[in-house]
C-alpha cells in the first residue's frame, strides 16, 4: 500500500514507522528535520532550557542539603548562568534527536524527502523541494501531520533580538534583565519559571485571575505561589494589547493606559494550526474552522486522507499527535484500532513543581452527571518529598461513588510527568482505587503517595 505522509512531526514519523512496519511503500515529506515542532522548536529544546534552570535551582537549596563551597561559602551565592551556553546546549539536544528520529525512520525503509507537501486530491501529493524541482506521488492514503506556528498578534512580530515566541527564543545569547512574558498557560508558565531561576527580573502577564487557567485550580494556586516566592511578578486580569520597541527594550500597553517595561518579551500566547497552503479545500476536506475535523481513527471529511496532531485541533500534545498517526494507519492499513480516548490522555506542565493531569478534571464534576468522590493527599508528609525539599504539591484522585473506578486526577509535586503515570493505566483500564491501594510501592518514594490516596478513597464507600 502507498501511503504519503506531509509532516515529520509526531504524528507524522510514528505513522511512517506504523506504516513501514505493515511493509507499505512509505513516503515523508518534511520541510525539516524529523520530530517536527515538538522536538525541534518546543518539547525538547523547551524541557532541556528547564533542566538548566532546575540546575540553578538546585544551587540555591545546596546550601540547606549541606553542600557548599571550600570555605563554607554558599553556593547559591556564586551561581550564575552562561545563556549562550545553554541556548548551544539546548539546540544541539533537539539537532541530535531530530537526527536520531530520522536515522531509525529511515532504517525501517520509509523515504523522507525534503520540501514542501501540497494535496492534489483524494490519492495525489504534490512535493516542491528546495532546489526548485517538482514531482506527484500516487498515494492510497494520505496523512496530514503538518503541526502548528505560533500564535502572532499584530503588534507583536518577533524579531530574535528584543521580541520572541518559542521559535526566536533559542537565539538568546545573554540573559534578559527585565523578560516580559505575555501569556499564563503552559508555555508562557513554564518558559516564565525558567527565566526566572536563570535570575530575570520576570514579568508574567496573564488575562485570568490565576495562572493556568485550564489546570486544576488548587493546582494554580501551587505554582503560582512558588512562582511570587521566587520573585516573579504576575500582573493578572491583564491583556497585551499593544507593543512598543526601542533599541534598549520594549513596553507592553495592558490597559487604556498601562504599561509594562522591559528589556525583552516574549509572547507564549498558543498555538495555530498550519492548514494553509495545503490544497485540502481543493481536495474536498473540510477546513472551515481553521483546523481538520477527524474521527476517532484520525480519518478527515474525505476516506483516503487523514489527519494528526496540532492541525486537528483540540488537545495538542506530542503523544496526542503520535496516537493519532499510529491510529490512522492502523486504520487505512486494515488493522484492529480503538478509537483515540480524550478522556485517558495524560498532559505535564514542566514548572516546579510539574502539574501532570489525566481524565476527569475537578471542573468537569458538576456537570459530569455521575456521583463522583474525591481525595486529595498533601506531600508534606511525603518522606522522601522531605529528603529532597520538594514537599509542595499534592496527590488528587476522582473515583466513581459506588465502584470506585478512577476516573482521573491530578499530581502536583517533582517528577508528576512520571507519578501520573499509574493513574493514567488506571483511567484508560478502568480501574478501581482498590487495585491501585494493592499495588506495592517503592519505600520512600513519591510514588508511595499515589497507593496512599487511592487508599484513602477506598476507605470512603467500602466495600469497593
């Protein structure tokens, strides 16, 4: 089977690998490297300026761990970061990852081609590569796994110097002194911690009352208070409505006449998914809303062409886009699929703490028409939170009255992309706070807390 794949993101090379494993006649056109916006422009080289900023972090709690300098100098005091240093190491981590991607993706016998992917119809792709030439390739499926561009307002057109969204960003060479960051959720929210660990004097805009808005409110309230105790200044119920640049700064207008002054700014403020260009009105799917309606097995208004990842809208995440590719060739290829479950995926926040999420949110309880009861275990009394200073945070499980099947929760604490992972299995198996009360863990670990709030669910409506 030909199958033609437009985009070299998630959803893109984990449906050539899918596919190539099926023995298809596999195709990539990419205008860059393997990975796509995820791994060259936002989750990988995102996550790696973090893990500097917790290095920074890091020395400034040495000194309370017993940990200091010859002299009995505090550490903490002497730290200070190489921003060149750590944009070459950020941007040489996504480099070899897209590298790696494309050597395995390459090795499983799928053919990446270079250039720019049009839809000439339900079975045909036009490919314009760099040097100019042009050919069509025949396809019985045709995927289209072309991502997202930042978000512009018309004011606030990035120029790598004084002005970024998350593509500019990397080119920094010093450390801002005073970083205006437009936008509260999760990139502005994370990207705004980082800086600010670095030593920026932060400014975080943010339209809604709370940080985060989309997130678990007790969640918030967490990071927002870690956030104030580092110094970052959040101006709330505000909303970037002009810019203006000057050879020293900028200053972002937030009211009739509000400004705030800084020396850069950045603009996390979502993503838009790139449909342009594509020829798919042409070839019939639907488009109308800016983005591609899909079903559940990825397959868009017409049979022969699918869709994944930030271009269908909805939920965009790396592993979103990565289902939906494997999904859609599953599908075209004839193999058994379940249809993508949205109330099983698992979402991280990397911010310190990381706020990591799956299933049934506290906002969607009253409106969930079912009887649900919910626990909530502070990690203060975590042993192994206390050994390493991370005791902010919290464990919150949602579990059916009556069965007990966990329906969701959510982690705040160090390492919940990783501690979300047992209530993730137990959303998507459908599994009760009995079974998860019984599983051993580790001691002392954060994980111990998980089977401790699911323990204490069970003891709500026994027997479960």
């Amino acid at each position: 089977m030909r199958i033609v794949i437009i985009g070299g993101g998630p959803g893109g090379y984990e449906a050539a690998l899918v596919a190539a494993e099926h023995a298809s006649d596999v195709t990539v056109v990419s205008r860059e490297g393997l990975g796509g916006n995820s791994v060259l422009w936002d989750c990988v080289p995102s996550k790696a300026l973090i893990v500097s900023a917790q290095a920074m972090g890091w020395m400034q709690s040495a000194n309370r761990l017993g940990v200091r300098l010859e002299g009995g100098t505090d550490i903490g005091d002497h730290s200070t970061v190489a921003m060149a240093a750590v944009m070459d190491r950020v941007k040489g981590l996504a480099s070899n990852q897209s590298a790696d991607i494309g050597k395995k993706v390459a090795a499983s016998g799928v053919r990446i081609i270079e250039g720019e992917g049009r839809v000439l119809g339900p079975q045909r792709v036009e490919v314009r590569e760099p040097g100019g030439a042009v050919s069509e390739l025949p396809a019985d499926a045709i995927l289209v796994a072309t991502g997202s561009n930042p978000r512009v307002l018309p004011f606030s057109a990035p120029d790598a110097e004084r002005v970024f969204t998350s593509r500019e960003l990397y080119e920094l060479r010093e450390l801002p002194e005073r970083l205006i960051v437009v936008g509260s959720g999760a990139t502005g929210a994370e990207y705004a911690q980082a800086f600010s660990k670095f030593g920026a004097d932060v400014h975080l805009i943010s339209s809604r009352d709370q940080v985060l808005p989309k997130e678990d409110p007790d969640a918030a309230a967490v990071i927002e208070d870690a956030f104030e105790r580092w110094g970052m200044t959040i101006h709330r119920q505000r909303r970037a409505v002009d810019m203006e640049r000057s050879a020293d700064g900028v200053r972002v207008r937030v009211g009739d006449d509000e400004w705030v002054e800084g020396t850069h700014a950045l603009y996390c403020i979502g993503q838009v998914p790139a449909v342009e260009g594509l020829g798919l009105e042409e070839a019939g799917v639907d488009t109308s809303g800016g983005t591609i309606p899909v079903d559940g097995v990825s397959r868009t208004s017409v049979p022969t062409i699918y869709a994944a990842g930030d271009v269908t809208g909805g939920t965009m995440l790396a592993s979103v886009a990565a289902m939906q590719g494997r999904n859609a060739m599953w599908h075209a290829l004839g193999q058994a699929v379940e249809p993508l479950r949205r109330d099983a995926i698992a979402a991280c926040i990397f911010t310190a703490p990381e706020v990591a999420t799956v299933g049934l949110t506290s906002e969607q309880i009253p409106t969930a028409q079912m009887p649900v009861e919910t626990v909530t275990l502070d990690l203060a009394g975590n042993p192994r939170a206390k050994m390493a200073e991370h005791t902010e945070g919290f464990i919150k499980i949602h579990a059916l009255a009556g069965s007990g099947t966990v329906l969701g929760g959510a982690v705040v604490a160090a390492g919940a992309s990783d501690l979300i992972t047992p209530l993730s299995v137990a959303v998507y198996n459908r599994l009760t706070v009995s079974q998860l009360a019984h599983s051993l863990t580790i001691y002392p670990s954060m994980g111990g807390s998980v089977q401790e709030t699911a323990r204490l669910l069970m003891a709500r409506q026994e027997p479960w």
